[in-house]
C-alpha cells in the first residue's frame, strides 16, 4: 500500500486542527509501515497535540528515536516540559549523544549528498535552536535565568528568525539595554537572511529594544515600507512614549491599536498603565 497519500492526509487534519483524526491516522500508517521512524514521530506529534504528553514520550522513548533524532529528542523533553516535569526534560535534552547517533547522521549526510543531513525536513540548526529555546524555557521555569540567558541567546544565534528568544530575553530583562545592543550587533544575519530580510529584522528588532529610548518619527526603511502600520511596530511605539512618560500619545495610540485588535495581547498592559497614569476609567 502506498502510505504517502495517508501521510498527507495526517498533516491536513493537523492543519484543520482535526487532531483526534489526525491520531486516529497516524497510529494505523505507524502500524502499516511496520514503525517506520518518520511515522512514529508523527504519532508522538497527534499526541501532543491531544495533551496525551506521556504516551508521546513513551512512542518515542520504548523505542529510542530520542537517542537516534534530533527531532524526536526535542519532542520527548517537550512532552515532560508541558507536563511540568522540568528535570526530566533537561535530562532528555542533555543525555549524551550515542555512537548509533553519530553514525548515523554520517550514512544520513552521505546518502544525501550534503553537508548537513535532515531529521524530515528539518534542517540540524532548526532543531538545535528549538533544543536551546525549550532548554532555556526549563531553566526559566527553575528560577535559573543565568542559563536560560545563555540558552536562549544560543536558540537566536542559531536561528535568527526565532523571535520567542529574541522576546524572552527583551521582554524578562535578561539583558541591560548595551548588552542587548551589543548582542544584536553579534548576531550574523548576512549568514542566515538575504539582504532585504536581514533588513527586516534589524528594523523590527532594534524597533523592540528602543522603548527606553526617547520617541522620535518612526523611519521605516522603504525596503520594508508597509510596516509602519503594523500593530506590532506601533505597540513597540506606545511603550516608548509611556516609558518617557508622555502618556497622551501613548493613549493615542493604544487606543488606535485596540480599535482595531481588542484583545491584542502586548497593547493592553500598557493600554491599562496608561489608563492609571492619566486617571481614566476606561
């Protein structure tokens, strides 16, 4: 039987949010290919999606996959970091690599004929950098924020457009201004983006890093002209008014975001601040 056309149809109900459907699929196409890896994976992934975190960590882990993959490494220590078993997921992500593993990456990279094999289409920099982001995120979660500062700065440093790094370490204080600036300036985008990407993302970066900064005209580069109507940007806008204590504009333009977005979830802290420091009700 050929199983692509089911393997399809698992990532389409996936898509719909189907998950129950999706699992149902999944667990079969694992059963006819006879437990071929890249299936059970995708049956770990159904149930994770179904909150059914310890049967997915067991799918991976009775057979290994998590000593043989990258990706199913990541996805056994998700399953105990959602369940809230932080030790165990730093344990699974910290277990040290097996020979087998080794091998086989090496008869992967030489099939393929590239530098870098792939776990499914998942490139070996992808999976490091959600390995140091989840790995960050334990640490976090145990109060250890010297190494979820570092493990979180590694997860951007291997993939630049990982923006829940970038944001956990702006967002928690995990940097003083410098060292955020100086830091920016570290990462090599001209290695990961084309030239109009890394563009974006030093606009829509170094735009993150300025609300201390004192307010000014936003200058939009024209390469990414269109962005200066984005909600994002000009929450990020607001927060540099209220920081500087103008509270009208920063009234002004909350107001204009939430018109549009009531329940946007960055703009109403400091919608609310607002809201305080001007003595209004609503």
């Amino acid at each position: 039987m050929n199983l692509d056309r089911l393997r399809k149809r698992v990532r389409q109900y996936i898509d719909q949010q189907q998950y129950q459907s999706a699992l149902f699929w999944a667990d079969k196409i694992a059963s006819l290919s006879h437990e071929d890896p890249q299936d059970i994976y995708w049956l770990a992934q159904c149930l994770y999606l179904t909150s059914q975190y310890h049967r997915a960590s067991h799918a991976l882990r009775s057979r290994k996959l998590d000593k043989l993959y990258g990706a199913c490494q990541y996805l056994a220590a998700r399953c105990h970091y959602a369940a809230k078993e932080f030790q165990q997921a730093l344990d699974i992500l910290d277990a040290e690599e097996p020979a087998n593993r080794k091998l086989l990456e090496q008869r992967r990279k030489e099939d393929s004929g590239t530098e870098s094999a792939k776990d499914w289409d998942m490139s070996p920099a992808s999976i490091s950098s959600s390995i140091c982001l989840l790995r960050g995120k334990i640490y976090d979660a145990m109060d250890n924020r010297p190494l979820a500062t570092s493990s979180y700065k590694e997860a951007l440093k291997l993939d630049v457009y990982c923006f829940e790094a970038f944001d956990l370490l702006t967002s928690h204080h995990m940097l003083t201004a410098q060292e955020e600036k100086d830091f920016l300036g570290s990462l090599n985008l001209n290695q990961q983006c084309t030239e109009e990407e890394e563009e974006l993302l030093h606009f829509l970066f170094e735009n993150k890093l300025k609300k201390y900064n004192k307010p000014s005209d936003l200058v939009v580069p024209e390469m990414v002209n269109g962005l200066q109507d984005n909600l994002d940007v000009v929450v990020s806008l607001a927060e540099r008014h209220y920081y500087n204590c103008d509270f009208k504009m920063c009234y002004k333009l909350t107001s204009m975001v939430l018109v549009k977005d009531p329940f946007h979830a960055n703009c109403l802290p400091v919608h609310i601040g607002t809201l305080v420091e001007l003595g209004k009700s609503n």
